[in-house]
C-alpha cells in the first residue's frame, strides 16, 4: 500500500534529523580529540541507540553516561572514544575486553580489530550483548560469560586489554597475557587525590614490566572480581 503524502513527509523529516544528530555526535567527538579514522568510521557504523534500553533512545546520541541493566552503565562516549583511541588498534591485533556491558564498545572494536573476547560477570548482561552483536552481523567476537578477573594463561596472548572499570593495578597475570609493546587500557585511582580517577595506558616492554602513561582524569566503577549470583 502506498504510504500518504503526509506520512513519507514524516519519514523523511525523521530520517534527516536522525542523521543530523549522528553528524552532531560525531562532531562532538573529534572536536574532543578524537582523529582516528577508522575509530571515528567505527562510531559512525555501530547504532549506540540499538545498545541502549528503549526508553533512552533519545538520549543514545548525547554524551552520557545511561544506565542498561544490573546496576550497570553504558559510558558516555567520549570515554569509550578515548579508551578505545588509547589502545592504538590496528587490523591485526587480538583484544580482550573487560566487562562487556551492552555490548557496545564490543561492537566498536570489532570494527576495527580482527577479533575481541569479551568477558561479562553479569549472565544477563552477556546474553542480550551477544544477541545484539549477532544482529549486527559481528562474526569476529566472542561473549563470554566469566570472571574478568581470571582470565587463564591459555587464553592469550593478546595485543591488546580493554578494561572497563577502575582497579588499583591490574591482576598480575594481566602482564603475561600480553607480547612486547602491548597495551592495557584502565582506570585507576588518583595517587595524589585518591577520590579522582585516571585512565591509563600500561604498555609492557622488552622485560615484562607495565609502563604507565596517565591519560587524563575520568570516571568508571570499580571492577569487582567473580561472577553476578543473581542475573
């Protein structure tokens, strides 16, 4: 049935606003530093709408942090934007993700990256982002219901360790989990003003030890060991 005049009217103003509000998000993001291009090619791609609960849709394109489920949050983007920018990916390169949430940092990095374990301690959380990155087509990506925390030594090696979340250092069997010049992305307390956070690189060099560089202040809940009893 053919649509009235009125309605495709409607569509199309719909379609326009929704693409001038990506356009806006976008802008917003390389205007806080972001250069990226296959970063920023990623954002654009990956519908942030599609990993937030319905009735914050509306909010899905503003740089907010908004709340998905188990007491969890999805961050703002900016944030994601600059964890992600920090790890330095490349096509080539392994990563390992902690603390999936909805999925939607996941979906970035499967952009770019040629594939992405995700780990996720809440069971509910890692089944609706599994579903929602197969709807996207992701066929690089694995959701994994488990301990962060505890991640084995058979697991790696991988090029590159996503955290999202705050921890004091990072497990110490992290470091093995990683090849020379790899990267760990975190937060960690300020040392100097301990109810401040920053996000870090930690880069391991040629005799295994984590080189820290402070990125910037920021703000994530702390990281918490195990797997969720309940949901």
């Amino acid at each position: 049935m053919k649509k009235s005049g009125s309605l495709a009217i409607a569509e199309e103003d719909a379609a326009a606003a929704r693409a001038e509000e990506k356009a806006a998000f976008l802008l917003r993001l390389r205007s806080g530093g972001i250069r990226d291009l296959d970063l920023l090619r990623a954002l654009e791609k990956v519908p942030r709408e599609m990993f937030v609960p319905h009735r914050f849709v509306d909010l899905a394109r503003r740089d907010l942090a908004l709340p998905i489920g188990c007491g969890q949050t999805l961050t703002e983007p900016s944030l994601v934007a600059r964890m992600i920018a920090a790890l330095g990916l490349t096509q080539d390169h392994r990563v390992l993700e902690i603390g999936t949430g909805s999925g939607y940092a996941t979906a970035i990095l499967a952009e770019i990256a040629a594939q992405v374990i995700s780990i996720e301690r809440f069971q509910t959380l890692a089944i609706a982002a599994r579903l929602r990155l197969e709807r996207l087509g992701k066929q690089n990506v694995e959701v994994i219901f488990a301990d962060g925390l505890s991640v084995p030594a058979s697991a790696g090696p991988f090029d590159r360790i996503l955290i999202h979340g705050r921890l004091d250092c990072p497990p110490a069997a992290f470091a093995g989990l990683l090849p020379e010049d790899g990267r760990i992305v975190m937060a960690r307390r300020d040392a100097q003003v301990t109810w401040r956070q920053v996000l870090v690189e930690l880069r391991r060099g040629p005799d295994g030890d984590l080189v820290e560089t402070v990125l910037g202040p920021c703000r994530l809940p702390a990281l918490l060991a195990g797997t969720a009893e309940v949901l």
